[in-house]
C-alpha cells in the first residue's frame, strides 16, 4: 500500500538535512529503474530478463509507484528546501540579532 507524498514526508521531518538528502537520492535512482522498465531506457531490448513476468505481478504495478515516487520527490524536495533556508539560511541570521536589524534595513532602503 502506497501512502500519500504528505505522510511520505511527515515520516522525515525529524531528518537532518544530510538524511533528508540521502533519502532524495534513494528516490531518484528508484525513479531510473523504474524508467527503465516503463520506458526502456538504457536497456538493452535483446535482454530477455528485463520482461520477466514476475516484475509485472506486482502490486502496486512500476506505473504506480513510478508516479508515487514522482509525488515523493517532490513534496520532499519542498521540504528539504523549506528546512535548508530555515535552518542555513534564516537559522544563522538568528544566532546573531545584529544580522537581523542589518537585514531589515537593507529591507527598508
């Protein structure tokens, strides 16, 4: 059973930024094997083993969790931009106040 790219996610919000990547990664290198049963990509079309039936016996079927996968990657890459500025980017501004009242009146010019 495939489960919402929202609860996809909220199963990694506790993730540093290096986990929440590797995950990314584990998803893409899914999405090309995945591409290249639907799509036959990179494959050799001579090789018998890549239409073995038992690939397509499999619930759900690589259409669906390629478009699983697909909505996966997306709302975690969301995430791991949300994440990435509030906790590089905004995070540091927040450890010094000085930062902060430099940045509001470069704002304010």
């Amino acid at each position: 059973m495939m489960i919402s790219p929202e609860e996809f996610v909220e199963q990694h919000k506790n993730d540093t930024l290096e986990e929440l990547i590797m995950v990314r990664r584990r998803l893409e290198k899914d999405l090309v094997e995945l591409e290249k049963k639907l799509f036959y990509i990179g494959v050799d079309e001579n090789d018998p083993s890549m239409f073995t039936l038992v690939e397509f016996e499999v619930n759900p079927g690589p259409e669906v969790e390629y478009q699983c996968n697909l909505m996966y990657l997306a709302e975690l890459c969301n995430f791991l931009l949300e994440k990435y500025n509030r906790e590089e980017i905004w995070g540091y501004l927040n450890d010094d106040d000085d930062d902060i009242d430099d940045l509001e009146a470069d704002i304010e010019k």
